[in-house]
C-alpha cells in the first residue's frame, strides 16, 4: 500500500540555521503532497502542499519541492525561528474522491535560541 | 476561520469503562473524522463520515464505534476501554470530498487507559 516516510526525529537546531526534514513516499500513482504543522498543545494544520511533479509549494518561509524521480518532498527552511518549534507531518492523498490522507510518523523539531 | 474543538484535552479512564470523545466543527463542513496518533506511526484514521448519519471505517476501527446525529457533531466511543487505546485522539473536518486534503484539525484529547 502507499505509505510515507520521514526521517526521526527529534531534529535540534540553533536559531537561524537551515532546515531540512526529508520525507520519501511509496505510491502507485502520483498523488497530491501535503506538510502539516502541529504547534505544542494545537491541533494539525495544513502548511503547504503541491498537486503535480515539479511543483513547489511555499509557506512561512517553508518551501517543498514535488520531485517524482526520488519519490521525495523534503521540506526546507533557510533560517529557523523559536516559534518554528513543532511537529512536522508528511502526507500524501490520490486525486480520485473518497482517498484518505496518509501521514508519515511525523518529525519533532526543536529550536533552541 | 474554521474552529473545531474537542470536549476534553486530558482523559484519565480505567479499563473496561466506556468512553465518549466528543468533537464539535463550526463551519457545515460535510466530512468529519477521527485519528489517534501515536509516536512514529503518525496519524492514523479510525473513523470518517461524509455526512449526518454517515460512517466508514478507516484504517483502524477495531474497538471504536462512532455516531454523527447532528452534522457539526461526531462523536468516537470505546465502548469498552482497554490499554492499548491510550493515546492521543485527534478530530478533524474538511468541507467536502472534493476537498478530502484540506482538513482542519482540533487541538486533541489524551486518552489515559489505566
């Protein structure tokens, strides 16, 4: 079945610095991809997502790239806040009505200042 | 903006007890669903509904049931709480299913089975 992988964390970084959580998907065809945000004490929400090969979607300074040929969407920052601490879930979901997201194990990521 | 919240944020319940975990959305939204997450497996779906009286099984309906009577309204019951169902429980909605990806989340319940 499809599924989404992310690397473990906890990812620990000093304020400023670049970020990079890789998340890797299996799929039959190609589905839409997804990043959620979950804030400590907050429910998920959507950061940024991109429908097609090539696509890359932006947010908060966020910036993920939709590269079929590795199957990827790593999500990247190029300086991280305090406030970026958080959980980072990876998700994917076919176009076709009635298909369900499905999320990688999600990545901890702290910002120390 | 859209607002989903949950009954509860902590839940301590003893084995064997029945529990209710309500989740109420403010927006007619028509798809509603139930995750628990748990460390390094993610989110993962129990339970969704399209519509009032609706329900599907997600990918781990074993030892929950649901009930939609009202569309802003969806409720997750165990109906006999055992250990292995203490976790985090997550409700969501989404405005349709053609807008199955967009789902908005509550803040969460901890479930303590004891």
């Amino acid at each position: 079945g499809d599924s989404v992988t992310q690397m473990e964390g906890p990812v620990t970084l000093s304020e400023e610095a670049f970020l990079t959580i890789n998340c890797t998907y299996t799929a039959t065809g190609y589905p839409s991809l997804f990043w959620y945000v979950q804030y400590p004490g907050e429910g998920l929400q959507l950061l940024l997502k991109a429908t097609k090969a090539d696509d890359k979607g932006s947010n908060k300074g966020f910036e993920a790239t939709y590269r079929k040929e590795t199957t990827s969407f790593h999500l990247e920052k190029g300086s991280v806040q305090v406030s970026d601490s958080a959980v980072y879930f990876c998700a994917l979901i076919y176009n076709n009505a009635g298909n369900m997201l499905t999320f990688g194990g999600g990545t901890r990521l702290m910002v120390k200042p | 903006d859209v607002k989903v919240t949950q009954s509860s944020r902590y839940l301590v319940k003893r084995t064997g007890e029945k529990v209710f975990l309500e989740c109420v959305q403010d927006m007619d939204h028509e798809n509603m669903f139930w995750y628990r997450q748990d460390p390094g497996l993610g989110l993962r779906l129990i339970y969704f509904s399209y519509d009032v009286k609706m329900k599907e099984k997600g990918d781990i309906p074993e030892g929950y049931s649901v009930s939609r009577e009202k569309k802003e309204r969806f409720s997750l019951i165990l109906e006999s709480a055992s250990t292995n169902q203490t976790s985090m429980y997550l409700c969501a909605s989404s405005l349709d299913r053609g807008h199955l990806e967009t789902q908005y989340f509550g803040p969460g319940t901890r479930l303590l089975v004891l």
